[in-house]
C-alpha cells in the first residue's frame, strides 16, 4: 500500500508498536483522497505493480481473487480487467470506497488482515501488496490466507525487501524483527509508516509454517528505462533492491 517520494529515513519508530496500527489507518485515510493521482509512480507501478503481475498465473480468467489491503484498487482493477471476480479489502474505509469506484462498484471490504471474513476455500488467489509488513504477527495473517484458499490456490506477497532503501547499512542486527519507519509523501500529503522490517528467513519460515510452498521469488530492478522516465529517484536506487515478492502455492 505504498508509495510516495521518499522524504527521510529514520530506523527509531516514530510510535511504538501498539500504537502503529492506528497510525497506519490514519495516514492510508489522508492518502485516500490523493492515491489515484499519483499511483502511476516508480515504486508502484514500474517496480512493485511489475513484479507481481509476473507471478500471476497466465490464465486468471473465471478465478475469485482476493486483492487484500487494496489500497484504492489499482490491483484489483487490473485483475477484474483480465477476468477474475474480485473483492478488495482494506482497513481504510477512503480506500475501499476508491477501489469499489475503480471496479464500478464492485466487491469491497473494510477489514483487518488479521482475521478475514470469508468463508473457508473461498479463493483461487490472493494478492497482498505491501500490507503484511504493517502487522507485527505476520503469520496469523498468513494463516487465515491459507484457509481461506482452495486447495492449490495461490498468493502472490509483496514486502520491503530486507536489504532495500528502508534499510539503512547500519543497521545494528539483520535478524531481529523490527519497526522501522519510512516518511514519503503524495501530492502533497507527508505521512511517516512504522513496519516491520524481517529477514528473509522469518517470512519463509511464516509461510511455510501456514501451509505453503514458495514456487518463485522476484525481485524487481530499476531499468535504464525507468531512469529515463524518473530521473535521479530511479538512479539512486538503481543496481539496489527495492522491494520483494513472493509466489507461494496452499500445499493442500
């Protein structure tokens, strides 16, 4: 559910962890009203957005999918463009009420990750973009994916990749789990997010412990071309990691 120009980068939380959640649905609702007008950025739809559509199956026509933690629906948009039912979900009621608008008054639910509303069984798919990492128990979230998941269905998990620009080299310890915090801004509206950054081995770990089997990992690049179209925010970062995004499969 991000991003904007990146403003500043601090590694001491802004708020402590059980103030984060609240935190983060505040800034979501203040990026509501400027999301789509600035959604066709680096970091979303050259990097993140790219990465994804990757991963998806070839053939997504007739499948119900989950787009969780929509944010104003650019995902769920593409993935009803190319056949699948839809319903987005997000904690901030602005953004589903986007995302319902982007899918012509589609599906969409105001909800938290850590416990869905949905019947067992009741996806082929799940996208889950940049959302997870807002939650310190990433697994639980993980686990209701898995149930709610026909047998064989499949999620596709975007995160901050561990070694990207929210990452700072001075970071004191690679394995623990901590909040962090980045500051960016969109049109305008400066907000500062505190998540969790992990390594690699405890979103693994979270995975498999919920019942899936990662199938491929990409981790999506800064081209020349990008560097042409956004200039010295795509050089900075280029030859960098910036985010990284997870194909895994319900085992059963």
């Amino acid at each position: 559910m991000k991003r904007g120009i990146r403003v500043a980068l601090c590694q001491t939380p802004v708020v402590q962890p059980d103030q984060q959640r609240a935190h983060t649905l505040d800034a979501y609702e203040r990026l509501a009203g400027v999301w789509d007008d600035t959604d066709d950025n680096l970091w979303n739809e050259a990097l993140e957005r790219a990465s994804v559509r990757r991963l998806l199956p070839i053939q997504l026509g007739g499948l119900r999918v989950l787009d969780a933690g929509c944010a104003s629906g650019a995902h769920a948009a593409w993935l009803a463009q190319h056949g699948c039912a839809v319903v987005a979900l997000d904690r901030s009621p602005l953004m589903v009420t986007q995302a319902r608008a982007r899918l012509g008054g589609g599906a969409g639910v105001v909800a938290d990750l850590g416990q869905l509303p949905f019947a067992p069984r009741a996806f082929d798919g799940i996208v889950c973009s940049l959302a997870l990492h807002y939650l310190e128990d990433m697994a639980t979230a993980l686990a209701w994916f898995a149930q709610i998941l026909r047998p064989g269905g499949w999620l596709v998990l975007t995160l901050d990749h561990p070694f990207g620009p929210v990452s700072s080299d001075t970071e004191p310890d690679y394995f623990a789990t901590r909040l962090v915090t980045d500051t960016w801004e969109k049109r305008g509206v400066v907000v500062t997010q505190a998540f969790y950054r992990r390594p690699l081995s405890a979103v693994t770990d979270d995975l498999a412990d919920a019942g899936f089997v990662i199938e491929r990992i990409d981790e999506p690049k800064v081209g020349q071309a990008d560097v042409e179209r956004f200039g010295a925010e795509a050089a900075e970062v280029q030859g960098r990691p910036t985010f990284i995004a997870y194909l895994a499969r319900r085992t059963s």
